[in-house]
C-alpha cells in the first residue's frame, strides 16, 4: 500500500525524505491556472487557499468548496503539475549515495496517478501518501539509525514536525517563489533554507559528510 510503509525497504546508507507539492512537482503555479480555467481565481492575500478563492463576482468560496477544487486537481495531476528546474537531477544525484522516500501530504486516495506521475518522470522512488503529521512516519522509517537523515519540505508545520520526532534530522525548506508564500511563516533558525533545488542538494550532501 501507498499508505503506510510495508513497502519500504531502507539499505545501511543515509536517508532522504522530501515532500511532493510545490517541492518536487508544482503546485500552486498550475492550481492557479486550473482555477482560471473553472471560473475562480486565487487572490493572496494570507497562507491558505480558503479565503482567498474567488468566483467572478470576487466571493469567496467556503471550505468545502475549496476542498473540491483541490480533490478534482489531483484527480487531473497529470495533465498539470511538472516538475521544478533541477528537481530530477538533484534527486537522482541524491538517490546515489542514499536512500530516497518521497512523503506527499495529499489524500489517499489520489495515491496511484501521482505514483504514476512519478513514474513517468523517472522519479520511481518509494513514496507514502498521507495527510498524517509527517514526524511520525519520518522517526518510523528512520528508526533511529546511526546513519545521516534529512527531510526537505516547502511548510513550517511538517519541518517542525519532523524535527520533534528526529532531532538529529537535516531539516531543509525548500519554498517556491510564488505570491502566496509571502505570507508563509518563517522556519526555525536551525532549519537549512534552500533558494533551488541546487542548493538544497549541496545542503544535504554537505549533512551527509559530516
């Protein structure tokens, strides 16, 4: 299953868990243009989607609403999220000294296409689906290991949820430029903050070699 982690199995190398949405695929960016296209826009104006979805007459669209949006998106994930610049290689390149565990905060039961979405971009890493804390699954997969551990993630919450649960773990942020995370909360001072997908990989390795 693609929601637990019977299907893992870790070699004796470093691990790296890295989230999915507007980290290693797009998110925002193509969410906006699939609003459009529905007859919504996204006006940022906080960090949330409810609230700041609007219809033609500029009301905004309640939770359930939203949460809609978000279920036919995924159900159509293929046809709009890619990747960022530099996202493959740097993880393939990552994936040859460690271990690679894509976590994806998404439902269920969107699992299987973004596997293979994943899949067709070459990106055929293991991957756990779930909108559970993330610090659990990351201290459960780790194991407490005397191996190098790193996480990489785009929200505050999951970062200082991973670091709760495995206090010696590479914490790396990895926001996208894109409008609404102006209003993202700032992380930790111990978190590693990476401006591409270059620097996040060059954060990790150097982790990896102390």
């Amino acid at each position: 299953m693609l929601t637990d982690l019977d299907h893992i199995r870790l070699a004796d190398r470093p691990l790296v868990v890295c989230d999915v949405d507007d980290v290693v695929l797009q998110f925002a960016t193509p969410f906006e243009a699939f609003l459009v296209e529905r007859g919504y826009r996204l006006l940022p104006r906080s960090f949330k989607l409810t609230g700041n979805i609007v219809d033609a007459a500029d009301n905004a669209l309640d939770a359930v609403a939203v949460k809609d949006l978000i279920h036919d998106f995924f159900i159509e994930q293929e046809r709009w999220q890619t990747p960022f610049a530099e996202a493959i290689d740097s993880l393939h390149a990552l994936a040859d000294t460690a271990d690679l565990v894509f976590l994806t905060a998404m439902p269920p039961r969107h699992a299987e296409v973004r596997r293979r979405l994943l899949d067709r971009l070459t990106l055929s890493y293991p991957m756990i689906s779930s909108e559970e804390p993330k610090g659990p699954f990351v201290a459960a997969l780790h194991g407490g290991r005397p191996l190098p551990v790193a996480f990489i993630d785009d929200m505050v919450a999951n970062l200082r949820s991973v670091g709760e649960h495995v206090p010696d773990c590479a914490l790396v942020y990895l926001p996208p430029d894109v409008a609404i995370f102006r209003f993202a909360p700032d992380p930790e001072q111990h978190v590693l903050r990476a401006r591409d997908w270059a620097e996040a990989r060059w954060l990790i390795e150097a982790h990896f070699r102390r």
